[in-house]
C-alpha cells in the first residue's frame, strides 16, 4: 500500500490478510489462492504488510476492550491516513470486526467477505471456474461460520460459489441460521477447551463426514441432532474425495484437527472457498 501511495495511486480494493492468513501455515495457502484469483482477473488491489495489524477481535471476545480499541484506532488511522474505502478480507472475524464494530470508533468502510467477492467475480463472468481441477459431482458440505451467517446474515455467497463448480453440495442438518459452531469463537480458539462429553470441533466433524458419508444413522446419534430420518442413505461405505469447504481460517484449524481425531485425512479433506475457486480455474502454484 505505501508503494502505491509514493506513485500518488489508489487501489481498488485493500486486501486484509488477517493474522492467520500471514502466520498460519495452512492459511497462508488461501492467502496466496485469493491473491492469485485477484491477479488473474486484474484487480488492482494492495495489502498493508508491516503496517497490518490485529483487528483487536480477540482481545474484545475475551474482553480486553482497552486493547480492542487500541488496535482498532491504530488501524483506522492507517486506514484513513490511505484514504481505504473498500476492504475485502478472508476472515469473517476481522471482516465482522470492521465492518460492524470499526463506525462507532470512526471508522466507516465498505467491508467484503471474500466469499461475496468471489461470488461478485463469477457473476461478472470474470472468474468461469474451468481450465483446472473439475469437482463435477464430489460431494461437498460447507460449514458455515458463525460470523459470516449468524452474526452477518451472509448464507448464499458461498453456497452460490460452490454451485458454480458443479459439484454436489450436500447440506449438515445443521447449516446456515441453525448452524453448529466450530468450537473456536469467542476467543476459544486461543485456550483449550472445559471438560465435557466431547470436544465442539469433533461433533461437528462427525456431522459433517456423516452428511458427506450419506450416514442417516450416525447423524440421529449425534448430540443436538433432532431425531428423525436426514434425508440420507445410511451406507457402511465412506465417502471417497469428500470435501468440508469453509470460509474461516479459525474454522479451517478447528474442522481440519476434527477429521485427523476421526482418522479420515485420506478421504476427506478441508478446503477454503477460494483455494476451489483456484484450482477450478488453474491457478495453483
């Protein structure tokens, strides 16, 4: 961003990474594949790099709100000392952040989840999803985040990107408004969890291998589950290729432990929403 500042131009978008997407190794894979897409269909976009740092969710979640506005002023300032209108991130948690708790501290923008991004491109016809890996007909469940949908409402974005791949969507019980946390919010992903029964992460992996297995039977046995047939039929096999979309980089870490606790690496794996679009379009590195 400052080098496009010294030229005396603008971008038309400033994509924030997010602590995860620069420090996470798993993350930094859908950094690069977002990147990537913008490249591809010539966005003009700029990153912050050093000057980049924490929204302050965490602090304000584990309720720090001192340090939360502390690290959300020395963000607005940046912000608007680059005069930023337009601000697309991969993380519901900072996209959630600035977006809806950034106004009362001042600072106003217009915040992109990149599921909506990525959806805005392919109807555009700016991003075809071919001339890459195909997902005609593998089955995929997303698991939908909990500051994407509960706490913005946003449902069909993603849902709307994985259509586009052609693939078979199969939907948890327990998606969109009545969705299961992956376990992480709240700050929880920074502290091990209380002694219970089981571990969030895990049931909501069960859940989602069982949808992606067609496993009627497992379903009704999961805690939560309201009884009854899931639409599903029960097989003794296990899905082969099967993939968990998300959209979160907390939900990547807390799905991804969730399918190495139940031994499924080989069958099944987590991808995020724009690592598909990627590969569906040919642009893996």
């Amino acid at each position: 961003m400052a080098d496009l500042a010294a030229r005396g131009e603008s971008p038309e978008v400033l994509f924030w990474v997010g602590c995860a997407g620069a420090f996470d190794d798993r993350y930094k894979r859908v950094t690069r594949a977002f990147v990537r897409i913008l490249e591809h269909v010539g966005v003009k976009y700029a990153v912050l790099g050093m000057e980049e740092t924490c929204t302050g969710d965490p602090a304000k979640r584990a309720g720090n709100e001192f340090l939360f506005q502390m690290q959300a002023m020395q963000n607005i300032t940046t912000f608007d000392g680059y005069g930023i209108k337009k601000i697309v991130t991969a993380c519901p948690h900072c996209f959630n952040t600035i977006k809806n708790e950034y106004p009362a501290l001042g600072g106003n923008y217009e915040v992109i989840h990149h599921s909506t991004f990525l959806q805005q491109l392919i109807n555009e016809g700016r991003v075809k999803v071919q001339g890459g890996e195909s997902y005609k007909g593998r089955r995929i469940t997303f698991h939908d985040s909990c500051y994407l949908g509960r706490a913005n409402d946003i449902y069909e974005a993603p849902r709307e990107v994985l259509a586009a791949l052609d693939a078979d969507l199969v939907e948890m019980k327990r998606s969109k408004a009545n969705g299961l946390c992956c376990g992480a919010g709240g700050a929880q992903m920074w502290k091990e969890p209380e002694p219970g029964k089981k571990d969030i992460n895990v049931e909501r992996t069960e859940e989602a291998l069982a949808t992606l297995d067609g496993n009627a039977a497992a379903l009704d046995a999961l805690y939560g589950v309201e009884s009854g047939n899931a639409g599903a039929t029960p097989s003794p096999n296990k899905a082969d290729n099967g993939i968990i979309a998300v959209g979160c980089p907390f939900c990547m870490t807390m799905m991804s432990d969730g399918v190495k606790n139940k031994e499924r690496e080989s069958s099944v794996q987590v991808f995020d929403l724009a690592e598909l679009v990627a590969s569906a379009e040919g642009l893996n590195a």
